[in-house]
C-alpha cells in the first residue's frame, strides 16, 4: 500500500478532516505542513491551489487532488476496507 502525501497547514479544519479520516480508515499517509507558495521537492501544484491537496500515486505519477468530497470518493474507490460514507447522516442510523 502506497503512502499518501498530503499538503497542508495544522489549522485547516479541512485538513485535519482529511487526516483524520487517514486514521480511522488506517491508509498509509504523509503530512506536509506548507502551502503551494512554497512546494516540497517533487511535489506538483494542482490546477486549483486549495489544501489540504493529497497527492496519489498513479501510473503516470503523483496525481494532485484537492476538495475534501471528490478525495473522500476517490479513496473510498481505493480503499474499501473500512468504508466511510461522508453523505451518511446521524438521522439515518
């Protein structure tokens, strides 16, 4: 299982999100603390500088995607273990 990058700053409330939900789903992850201002050696900017931005590995190379709902699809696409449905409301239990 390949280790995810993720771009971003502590205080993001998106980018705890992400880390978070790297925890519970037990993927593999890397956090970059930094902004696209100043990018880490081998890292692309994305087409929308948004963070957090996590970084996939793909066969063409590491692919920048940002926006927690289109990541949070992408991942559960590729990592079906525990599964986490983010559309899921506390009403529907």
């Amino acid at each position: 299982m390949d280790v995810i990058d993720i771009l971003g700053v502590p205080a993001s409330p998106y980018t705890r999100k992400m880390l978070a939900l790297m925890r519970y789903r037990q993927i593999p992850y890397r956090a970059i603390w930094g902004s696209h201002m100043d990018l880490p050696k081998g890292l692309l900017p994305p087409k929308i500088k948004l963070l957090p931005t996590v970084y996939l590995n793909t066969a063409e190379g590491k692919e920048a995607i940002v926006d927690s709902t289109p990541i949070i699809d992408r991942l559960e696409d590729l990592y079906k273990e525990r599964v986490f449905d983010h559309r899921m409301r506390s009403y529907d239990f």
